[in-house]
C-alpha cells in the first residue's frame, strides 16, 4: 500500500495546506495506485498506518524550513532534526518527526517516508490560505502524484 | 508539564499540615486538549488560592455561521472540534432539521446511531491510553510507555485504528465527517462495508479484554475522592442516552428529572467567573457534572449486558461521585458501543440497507433545537433560519465549559483533604492534574505545523 498523509490544521490559514491537497486528490478521485488519509492533528492515527503492507508514505504539511512562503521542498525525516519540544502526543500536541521515531521505538515497519513541505506565510486563526499558497496549488499537486508514483526497489530484494 | 516558580517550601513544624506553604502553579496543564492553568497558594497551612483557570480566547463560531446557508452550518461547526467533530456535525444537523421541520428515516438514525458511538470509542480510547495511563502507571507521558507496556501501546493504537475505520466507513472520514447531510446522508454504505465493520469489531474483543485487564491492574492506583454533585445527561428511551433523548439531571439523592431539549437554557444558566474565559454553567446546585461518568449514572440499567459485566469486574458502582473514576466510565461505554454497534449492524442488515435513499426535504424555516452527547458530555446546538434557508443566529453550549464549575468545586474539597492528610507539594498538583484530566477536558484547538532544521 502508498498513503499520502494531509497533516494540519484548517482553522489556521497555510497550516491547512496539507488537508487541502488530500480533499482535492480524494474529490477529484487521483487515488490510482494510493491511498490518500486525512490526518489532520491526530498523530496516533498515523501511527497506526505503520504496518507490513505499507511500502510508501507521502507526508504533506506545512513546514517552516526557510523558503519563501508558498516555495517546498521533498526531503526525508531523515534529512531533518525536528525543533520541537513535547511532552506528549495529543491532537494539541504532535509532531510528525517525532511520531516516526515512536513508531520506530514500537518495533513497527518503517517504510520509505518522504515528506512535502511547504514554507507556510500565514497561520492566524479563521484564515484562508495565502495567495502565494494559492498561486502553487497545481505544482503541489503535481509533486505529490509523481513522488507518490515512483516504484521504488527495495535495495534489500533481489 | 508547565510549571512555574515551584518552591519546595514545605514546614518542617511539629504542626505538619496546619503550618505547609504551597505554591502550585501549573501553567498550561498538559496531557488535556487546550490550555488550563491549576493555581494553588497556601501559606502557613491556609488556602489563599486554588483555582481551575481557563485562559483560552473564544473563538467566535456563532459569528461565523450568521449568514451562512443551512447546508453548510454542520460543516463548519464541525471545526469546533477535532475530536468531537462528529458530535457537532450531529448536534447540528438535528438542530437544523428541528428548525426545517425534516424527520429523517429509520435508516439514517441508526447510521447516525452507528457514527455516534464510533466517535465516543475512538475519543475514548485516545483518552484513556494516552492521556489518564501515563498517571496510573507513574509516567510522565506515553512516550516512557514505548519502553516499559510497549504491547500495551500497541493495544491502544490497534483500538484507535478501529475507531477510526468505525467512523470513516459511514461518513467518510471521523474528524469532520463529510456524508452526514440536512435530512440523512449524502452516501449510505452497503451491506459490504457494514459486514467488514461488524467484523473489524469482532476482531478487536482480545484488545478490549486486555485493555480490561490493564484497567482492573491499574484500578488501586485511581484516587479516592467522592463529592456529591448533579450530573446531567441524555436519556434516551431507544438506547443508553448518547445520540438523542430529553435532558436528565440526577440529583445526589437519586431523583431524575427530564426536560425538553429547547429547554436547555434553563439548564446550563450561564454565568462568566472571573477564573475563566469559558461560561460557567450551574442547575440545581453550584456546578453540575456532564461526562460519561454522568451518563452511566443516569442511564447505566440501559447498558448492554457484555458493559454491566466489564462494570462488575472492575468494581464500578452506581451512584458513583468519584470524578476520577470517569475514565473508567468511559471503557464501560467504549464495550458498550461496540456490543450495541454489533446489534445496529444486524438490524440494518435484517431490514435490507437502501443505498438509494435521499435526503429529506424541509418543510418550513425556522428555529430548531438539537443535542447530543459527545465524549465530554451533553452538546446542545440551537439555530435560527429566515425564509430563503439562510442561517440568522445560534448558539453552541460545549460540555467542556459545563465542567468547569465542577472542577472548581472539587478543587475546593479534595485541596484541603490533601493538606489534611499531609500531601506534599508534589502530590497535590499531581492529584489535581489527575483530576482535571479525569474529566478529559477539550478546552480549544492549535496549530501543529513542522518546524525542522536540515542536517547538513
């Protein structure tokens, strides 16, 4: 199985962005060979999708990592050191890096995980999201069917 | 958990107790959804301050459906909460429907019946595994758990799998569900997809019978506090009060007393407290408890049997006025929704599921009423419409903010208990985040968006 993973929050402006992208795949039924999950905030939701069937995720969310707003970037957890401090995993308090490392701590299977992000500019309450959000809509969408597309081998396999 | 300019400034006179300095103060409590401060002062053994404070800013919804057409408000109410999302969406359509005069079939209620108890289970779960057990089991959070009850962990989120998958099946997905429309449902799932939930659900008795066992090992270390309150709650003469039904209020003497849902004001009376940006909310006495400790206790004889036997096992009693014992309510209630969800399934299946009904049309335009119990407690919805469907006010009253009161009042009692029995400063904000967090309080909503720096 391939998930792609809308994470966010729609009441606060760009933070929604990665529900928004999961909405327009699922209305406009771009599911082909994935699955495409509404995580929004519920971090223990998504840590029950690690299981032995899974071979590929796709995580979409807003991410500060230093672009101009509405630019992203595909990268790996691996890739990144989250900076967030928490003391639990609640729908208030989450965190999709640390989440991959629970679910490593479980002894779950770890699939390949990729995550979009998305330099957010705007997440004040009761917001839409941002023009420049707005104005790359399509690209995102582009870049997460084609990197949820790639077969990838497992370098383990024959 | 955030503290703030916590002193260990314990006497050590002869007088123990009576001569204790205490300064607590919990500055966001953690492990509840939202932001409450605990605040306790006592100096030379008296109680200055000891306050439940709710610091959260409102967050304007009754503005934002003014205006807004009656096919649209449950979709927005929905964002209240991601969590109760599905309550909302249901409170609201019946308040919608009472006001369009819309009765929806036999079918739709049961598929909303259905959803309703998904949403309690799934909450429910969440609740119990990864917010109250830390404190049971003597950990600070969930993650020490992945070290020490890892099959534990993963118990609880096999259950949570489910509970989402219970919901997602009938209105396509738990948080801010999309198929449940004005007058029915927008898709109606087939027998198929019933048969696959009803067997989802059969597959996960081992977890709940583990889960079981974890609670009945755990139980000991639940504090043991009682005050006698009011507790209020639907009932509901077709099931345990959870979807629809009058008002009940059970008084500490036993009585029960039923009201009509668009009475509701005269039950909440609202009322602002200086401690609080929430509305506080009182009845017969000076706070009321909602919850599902409130619901087994007004409604516990229309359980299912396979609840009555896990409430016997762990040594749960009606009338019960410990709120700490509400988690443990709540597993009563999850072996409940999936006993009474099993019988919903087989009687959808007897009667021949139709996946061609329609919505029901309304009739008129007006103000309507509606209620529901959510994880927390009774949710009350009220809208009114003009003539062309477009929504001209409401009113939203969460069960949230009808605990607050009560938190405060045992806070009152349970403080100078523990002084008495010469709890030490760390035991007594421990026992009071217990407490805060036995009612499983959803006090707002927050952003989680990612915030990394690359390695290299």
């Amino acid at each position: 199985m391939k998930y792609i993973f809308g994470f966010g929050t729609y009441t606060r402006g760009d933070d929604s962005i990665g529900l928004r992208i999961v909405e327009y795949i699922q209305n406009n039924n771009l599911e082909t060979n994935f699955n495409a999950v509404d995580i929004g905030n519920d971090n223990y939701l998504f840590l029950t999708y690690f299981t032995e069937d899974v071979e590929n995720m796709l995580i979409i969310d807003a991410a500060d990592i230093g672009l101009d707003p509405g630019d992203f970037l595909i990268f790996s957890p691996d890739d990144v050191v989250s900076k967030k401090t928490i003391n639990n995993i609640s729908t208030h308090e989450g965190d999709v890096i640390k989440s991959i490392e629970f679910a490593k701590k479980l002894g779950y299977p770890i699939p390949r995980i990729k995550i979009l992000g998305i330099q957010p500019k705007n997440l004040d309450f009761n917001s839409e999201i941002s023009q420049e959000l707005k104005n790359n809509f399509q690209l995102y969408i582009n870049a997460a069917l084609e990197e949820i597309g790639k077969v990838y081998k497992n370098p383990l396999s024959n | 958990m955030g503290r703030r300019k916590i002193k260990d400034v314990h006497s050590q006179s002869k007088e123990g107790c009576q001569m204790k300095n205490i300064n607590i103060d919990v500055h966001h409590l953690t492990r509840v959804e939202g932001h409450g401060n605990i605040v306790v002062n006592i100096k030379e053994g008296t109680i200055e301050r000891c306050e439940w404070q709710i610091p959260e800013a409102p967050r304007f919804f009754e503005a934002m459906i003014k205006g807004r057409h009656y096919s649209e408000i449950q979709r927005i109410v929905s964002r209240i909460c991601g969590i109760c999302a599905v309550g909302h969406t249901l409170a609201s359509l019946k308040a919608t429907e009472n006001a369009l005069g819309v009765t929806i079939s036999e079918q739709s209620t049961i598929l909303r019946r259905i959803l309703k108890h998904a949403e309690n289970f799934d909450s429910h779960i969440l609740h119990i595994y990864f917010l109250v057990a830390p404190d049971l089991l003597g950990v600070k959070s969930v993650f020490p758990l992945v070290e020490t009850h890892k099959d534990v962990v993963k118990i609880a989120l096999r259950l949570k799998r489910l509970g989402h998958e219970w919901g997602s099946i009938l209105a396509g997905r738990t948080t801010h569900p999309t198929k449940c429309i004005p007058g029915g449902w927008s898709m109606i799932p087939t027998e198929k997809e019933l048969k696959q939930l009803k067997q989802k659900i059969i597959d996960s008795v081992s977890d709940v019978e583990e889960t079981l066992k974890v609670l009945i090992s755990v139980a000991p270390n639940i504090p043991d506090f009682t005050r006698k309150t009011e507790y209020i709650g639907l009932i509901d003469d077709y099931e345990y009060g959870l979807y629809d039904g009058m008002i009940g209020s059970l008084t500490p003497d036993g009585n029960i007393n039923k009201y009509n849902v668009s009475d509701y004001r005269s039950i909440t009376n609202e009322w602002v407290s200086p401690l609080s940006t929430a509305k506080y909310t009182k009845h017969f006495m000076d706070s009321y408890m909602v919850g599902a400790l409130a619901r087994i206790n007004i409604n516990y004889d229309r359980l299912h049997s396979k609840a009555k036997e896990t409430a016997e096992a762990i040594g749960f009693k009606t009338l019960c006025f410990n709120p700490y014992m509400n988690s443990i309510a709540q597993f009563i209630e999850c072996v409940h929704s999936a006993y009474i969800t099993i019988g919903y399934i087989d009687q959808l299946l007897n009667i021949g599921v139709n996946t061609e009904e329609k919505p029901t049309k309304p009739t008129k335009f007006g103000r309507g009423f509606g209620s529901t119990e959510v994880p927390r407690g009774i949710l009350f919805h009220e809208y009114e419409y003009d003539e062309e469907g477009f929504c001209k006010g409401g009113n939203c009253v969460i069960p949230t903010n009808q605990n607050h009161a009560n938190i405060q009042k045992d806070f009152e009692k349970i403080v100078p208990e523990l002084i008495k029995a010469d709890k030490n400063e760390d035991q007594i904000e421990l026992t009071l985040s217990m407490l805060v967090r036995a009612y499983d309080p959803c006090i707002s909503c927050s952003a989680h968006y990612l915030d990394v720096v690359f390695k290299k």
